[in-house]
C-alpha cells in the first residue's frame, strides 16, 4: 500500500508489504471501467481489424489460475519502490537520486540500467486498466513525472539510465560505431534499453490517458531522430547489428497516436534488412539468431503493416509468426535453446538445457492477439490457449510470485526462478508486463459478432451493443463452462465460441437446457446466431483427451498432454540429479497406459511402460500433473517411445556402455561432481568467473576463466585423468588442463547434435606426480573462449584393465 502520509511529496513512495496476493486483490476497485484515452490526432489504420478485442477495460477475471497470477503480479507492482527504479535516471541528469537503485540487470555499470523502470511503468498502465485499481494509476503518473523532471534536466529531450549513455550514442550518430550482438560501443544493448521507457509511457498514454506521457515520449523520439539523422543507411544497419528491441513498432505507434509522419519514417530507419529481407520472402534463416531479439522486430513489421498496409512487412511478420509456431515451437508454446533458435524443424536435439526464454513467449503472444485481430483465424486462438495455460502459468510460482527466466521443457530440468527484488532480469520485467495481461484476448468484437477464444472466469462488458457476459467456469482442468448474458433490451447478434482442436467426442453446446444440433468439428467455431434475452444462458462440456505430441523431427520423443495441458513428469525434489525413463509404448494409445488418479483431480501415472535405463529390466513408473502447476521440483516433459523390440535392442547397446563404465569406476582413485555443492567442497573448487550448470540432469560446472580441482592420486601408478564434456554447447570452446600449475593438454569441444556426454582421457607425465597423493586440476579458457561445461572429473590408474 502506499503510506497516505507521504502524498503529499509523490516521490516518497512507502511500501508495505501485504500479507498475502488475496488481501491486495481486497483493494481493487473492479467496478471501475477505464475509457480509452482521447488520442492527439490518432490515424485510422490502413488495414481495419476485423475483429476488435475487449479493452482491458472492459474485461474482469474473477478465478481460476490467471486470476491468482494476476493479483501475485499486483502484489509485487505494489512492493516494488519507483524511487529506485528512477535512481540512476537521475543521477546522469545531475539530480538527486531519492533513493538507492535497485540492482542485478537495473544496476550501475555495463548494465541495462533504467529497463525496469520503463517495464513498471508499462506494467502499472496495463494493471491500472485491467483491475481498475487507481493505485495502479497512481503509480504510472509519478513514473511520468519523474521522467518528465529528468527529461527537463538533461535538456535535449534524452530519457536515458545507461553509464556514459549520452557519450555513447553521440559515437555512434558521429559514425563511430562498435557493434555486436548485444554490445553497441561498449553499452550493453543500449536500443533496447531505451525501447522499454519508450513503450512505457506509451502505455502510460494509452491506458491511463495520461497526455504528459505522450508529450515526454515525442521529446524523446527527437533526440533519437537526432542520433540517427547524420547517419548513412550502412551505418544505422551496422548499428542494428547490437540487440535493439522493438523500436520499430514504438515509433510506428507513435506515429499512430499523434499522426505526425516524421516518426513513421523514424521506424523504418529501425528496419533490419538482414534480418527482414528473407522473411518477406518467405524464407526461413533464423537458425543461429537470438530469438526475443528478432520477435519485437517482427512485432514493429507488423504495427507497420497495420498502420499504412506495407505489404512486405505484413508478407515478414505473418511468414515470421508461422514459422516460429509451426517449425520452432515446443508443445507448452515457447521456443529457443540457449536463447537462440535452431535450424527450421529441428527440435529433436534440441529440448534438453536451457529452452523457452519468457520474454519471447510474452511477445508472441501480444503479436497473436493481433493477428487474430487482422484475420480472426482459430489457429492464433489455440496458440494462444497453449502458450498461456502452459509457459505463462508455469513461470510464475504460484506460493509466492517468483517469475522464471527460462521455463524449460527437457529431461530432468528446473525452472529459472528468480530473484524478483534483486536479479531484475528481462523477464522479470516482462513478467510484469505478462501477468497483467491475462485478460487479453479472451474476447473480440465486431458490430454483430463476439468471439470468445478461450474460457476463463470473467466478466465482459461489450459496450458498444449494451451486453454483458459473465463467464463461469472450471477450466484449465475442469471440462465445463458456462456464460450468462445480460441484454438491456433483446438484442440480435451472433456469439462465436470456440470449439478447441482437443475438444472431440462429448464436445455440447446448449442454450437455456436445449442441445444445440449440428456442431461444427473440432477446431472451429460454433456459432450462435439469435435475438439473445436477458438471463439467455450458454453451457458448454469441454472434454479432455489424453494423445501424445511429437517432434516434427521425431515422433517418437513426444510431450503428453490432457487436452491442451502439457503433462509434465515429476523427478523428485528440485535441483536432484535424475535420469529419464523411457516408455515401451510405441503404438499404444496413451489412454491405456496414463492412467487418472481417481483422489487427485488432474493427476495421472504411466503403468506397465516406464523402463528403467539405469536399472535395466526393472520398471519405473512416473507421475505427472498439468505442467502449469508443477513447481519448484525436478520434472521432465519430453519422453522417448519405443515398441519392445527396439527398446532390447536399445537396452543391450545401454548394457555395452555399463560394463565399460564399471571397469572405469574399478579402476578410479577419486571422482568429483562438479557442480553439487559437498562434492566441490570436498574436492576444494576454487575458480574465478565460473558457475554450475545442469544437462540432461546431469550436474555440471562451466567458466568463463578458470576453475580448479584437489584431487587424490596413487603415485604408485600412471595417473590418467577423465573428464566427461557434452557435445550441446551453443559454440565452440577452447581450454587448456592443468596439473600443479603445468599444461598437460588443451581441449576443444565442438557443437556436434543432438548433445552427448562423451569421455575424454589425459595422462599426467610421471614427473608431475612422483612422491604426490593429491594434485590441483585447473581448468583454463584461452584466446578468448570458455570452458565447456564439466560434467564428472575422474582420477583413474592408467594400468588398470579397460
């Protein structure tokens, strides 16, 4: 809450923290309906949506998990102090901080120092206009103008946090320009940065009506007009080259919402040819580009499409979105490795590690929302459903609020909770933004027709023909729903429900009691042409099915999914070593052998097929629950099939590599688990710039510089050391072994898929170990690379028989 006995000063923003997301959600004023704001001179779009969806405004969640996602989202707005997000605004204006800044990626330094600002002031709008709650609104109007002050200090229009900003970018307008993928003349990602306060106060103007924004914002856009204005064409694409966000699309909204021209032509200088040529032809070459880099990018072709009917940047974003759906996107709607994406189609090798970055779920979605506008399509409605009930839901940790910077989908993984008061990550801030969002999409207009996309209890009020729906249902795991309408007079229009693709057999509609015949088939739309009466009550029965989904690349590494839920395995406790079962299932249909635990709704467990690839011939069995609500434990969500005979085949190939890996351990003098907290302990890990890692789950440790190892020997023997790498690193890395300070070998390890652990031998020269029982193992990165991440270090006596 905010301490009433500071508003007189705004800037002393007071948090109390609340007792839990429920009591703040006591505070929202639901009946508050925001208008929209009276536009400068709006333009009237080239392209007209077909469908308008609901104002947030006018959309209330009132249950269900994207409720209780929102009001943990509220809560951590309302904690979260605006005086320190504005510190070091303020401090590179010359003015005096009001508080300490936050730290982690808002900190000072190399640092996207000042995104978190523009993130919160983009998040509040949103909340403000989705809850009605004008504390919501309070807040967004501080942020303004606190930044209006800063902006009137630095005099030129400059709105920036960054260390040496203004220095920087007077660099790069001078032609002098240093760019790479996310350092831009030794600022980190810079562009991107700034788009954050850009879309900030856009939203601050477009949701909270609050015209200081949009003044604030134009000053903005002229200095960076100013930047760029000296620059040639190469050299703003040479500048592109840094990570810079979607400051296309924020100068293409600008231009929308003041009609000024000048800023139209300011965002088709943020035009990526290299990276927006080929998509305009319809061709694929992501592989190898970081992904949530790419997606604003699109999202401003898109808003340029919109806004003038620019058919090539309608060709590149609509070609975009397919692709990334159709032939990068795992089954819970996210998509990359490591950050980046892979070759079109190729995911197979793919799902283990570090997959599905939130940021770039979060921005797909806000461009399906808009497709959906453009050409009310039910594949942007699925997509939508799959990612929202699956990655969103699963990236928030519903005890708490923590939001996850990765939500990964392989074998034996954890989410990537984070520090939400402290690491401030760029999907931190995007999850403020995500969460405040959920009832986006739900429902769509035109002058006859309401669509309703997915099911969420809630509450519409369409405005413009004087009717209301509330929303009733059970959903995500329930398998019913009803709506109610309230019509102020009988009014003819046609309401447009979503018959999901997963929705088959028991799939019912009826109105007021009476079934509705003639359904149309999964996958479309039923529509419900009548004079609707007040009290006029829709039911519908949505039923699950249990099927499998595989890879484009590999049917037979498959996600299992009740309906549209993804099922994810649950492993055991968080952060525990674990290695997947398979399922000798091949063929059969998944309802024989996923059976439902009858005492815990939305749970179930394989029986009859899960094959141990440790214990060979014994049987392993796994529990699985709705992705979305698994936390905070080791869970798996892709599964290898094989029919009987190809898993005796797999399980003689399994036995071979045990034998040998036994005669390994009998000839072993030491062994330590990098990454496992008491086994480096005991083995001494030291090392600079170094940290754990987690494959397959496989602990491991990779660094950027060196880290080392105590490990015992017997001199009485020749001393080979093993050291077990992956092939899956996302480039090439070059490091040198050391033994008591002495060079022994170096080791490259190339990109080779899909990943494995492979072994590689060094023998210690005699001379380094004679009259020893323990030396120090040091791992060195050279000429620039890093270490590969180390996945078992072993002392070994090398006569022993192998």
């Amino acid at each position: 809450m905010v301490d009433s006995s500071h508003q007189s000063s705004p800037g002393a923003f007071m948090i109390k923290r609340f007792c839990s997301a429920s009591t703040a959600a006591t505070f929202i004023a639901t009946s508050l309906v925001v208008s929209s704001p009276a536009m400068a001179a709006p333009i009237t779009p080239a392209v007209p949506f077909v469908a308008r969806p609901l104002p947030l405004s006018a959309v209330r969640l009132t249950g269900g998990p994207l409720k209780q996602a929102q009001e943990l989202d509220a809560h951590y707005l309302l904690e979260l102090e605006p005086d320190r997000m504005m510190a070091y605004y303020r401090q590179r204006a010359g003015l005096e901080p009001k508080a300490k800044g936050y730290d982690g990626w808002d900190g000072d330094g190399k640092n996207l120092t000042g995104h978190i600002a523009g993130h919160y002031l983009s998040a509040v709008s949103l909340m403000y206009a989705a809850t009605g709650d004008v504390r919501f609104k309070e807040r967004a109007d501080y942020l303004v103008r606190e930044l209006k002050e800063v902006q009137n200090k630095n005099g030129n229009g400059y709105l920036g946090a960054l260390e040496n900003g203004q220095e920087k970018f007077a660099e790069v307008a001078r032609g002098d320009i240093r760019s790479g993928g996310f350092d831009l003349n030794g600022l980190w990602s810079p562009w991107y940065t700034l788009h954050k306060t850009y879309a900030g106060l856009r939203d601050a103007y477009r949701f909270t009506g609050n015209k200081d924004a949009l003044a604030v914002e134009e000053k903005f856009s002229e200095w960076a007009e100013g930047i760029l204005a000296p620059m040639s064409e190469a050299q703003v694409q040479k500048m592109l080259n840094t990570e810079f966000g979607g400051m296309n699309e924020v100068f293409a909204d600008l231009y929308a919402d003041t009609g000024n021209e000048r800023w139209l032509k300011l965002s088709h200088r943020f035009d990526h040819h290299v990276v927006l040529d080929p998509l305009e032809r319809k061709e694929d070459k992501l592989g190898g580009l970081h992904a949530n880099t790419q997606v604003p990018k699109l999202m401003g072709s898109l808003a340029q499409y919109i806004y003038t009917g620019d058919k090539e940047a309608g060709t590149a974003a609509n070609f975009f979105w397919d692709t990334v759906v159709k032939n990068h996107t795992y089954a819970t709607g996210g998509h990359g490795k490591d950050e980046y994406f892979g070759p079109a189609g190729e995911l197979s090798a793919r799902i283990d590690g570090r997959t599905n970055e939130s940021c770039n779920v979060y921005n797909m979605l806000k461009m399906t929302r808009q497709l959906f506008a453009l050409q009310p399509d039910i594949r942007y409605a699925e997509f939508e459903e799959r990612a929202l009930f699956n990655h969103v839901l699963a990236s928030i940790d519903p005890k708490n609020g923590q939001t996850c910077y990765m939500v990964p989908i392989g074998r034996s993984v954890n989410h990537e909770y984070q520090d939400m008061f402290h690491s401030f990550t760029c999907c931190v801030g995007s999850g403020m933004e995500s969460h405040a969002l959920h009832s986006d999409g739900i429902y769509y207009e035109a002058k006859d027709r309401l669509w309703v996309n997915f099911y969420a209890p809630s509450t519409a009020d369409w405005k413009t023909e004087g009717v209301q729906l509330a929303m009733d249902t059970t959903f995500p795991e329930g398998e019913t729903a009803t709506l109610k309408v309230t019509v102020d007079k009988a009014k003819a229009f046609t309401l447009s429900l979503r018959r999901p693709s997963w929705a088959g057999q028991g799939f019912s509609v009826a109105i007021n009691g009476k079934a509705v015949k003639d359904l149309p088939v999964p996958g479309s739309y039923v529509e419900l042409k009548r004079t609707w009466k007040k009290g006029d009550t829709v039911a519908l029965k949505l039923p699950k099915q249990l099927h499998e989904e595989g890879l484009p690349d590999n049917a037979k590494r498959v996600a299992l999914m009740w309906g549209p839920l993804v099922l994810a395995g649950d492993m055991g406790t968080e952060r525990r070593s674990a290695v997947n079962p398979v399922f000798v299932a091949e063929k059969k249909p998944v309802a024989q052998w996923l059976k439902a635990d009858a005492t815990k709704p939305g749970a179930f467990r394989s029986v009859g097929v899960g094959r141990d690839t440790v214990d060979l011939g014994k049987e392993k069995e796994v529990d699985f629950v709705p992705f979305y609500r698994l936390h905070e434990r080791t869970y798996s969500v892709y599964w290898d099939l094989y029919s009987p005979q190809e898993w005796q085949q797999k399980s003689s190939e399994i036995a071979a590599t045990q034998e040998k890996q036994r005669k390994l351990v009998a000839a072993t003098v030491a062994f330590v688990q990098p990454g496992e907290m008491q086994p480096e302990r005991d083995y001494n890990q030291q090392g600079e710039d170094t940290e754990p890692a987690r494959v397959q789950g496989r602990a491991g440790r990779r660094g950027k510089n060196w880290f080392s190892f105590d490990m015992p020997i017997d001199s009485a023997h020749p001393v080979t050391l093993v050291a077990t790498y992956n092939s899956d690193e996302w480039r090439p890395r070059t490091f040198d072994i050391l033994v008591d300070g002495q060079k022994i070998a170096d080791q490259k390890v190339e990109r080779k898929l899909p990943g494995q652990f492979f072994d590689a031998e060094y023998i210690v020269p005699a001379e380094l170990t004679k009259g020893k029982t323990k030396v120090t193992v040091r791992f060195q990165a050279t000429g620039g690379s890093e270490i590969a991440a180390l996945f078992g270090l072993r002392v070994i006596r090398g006569d022993a028989a192998r």
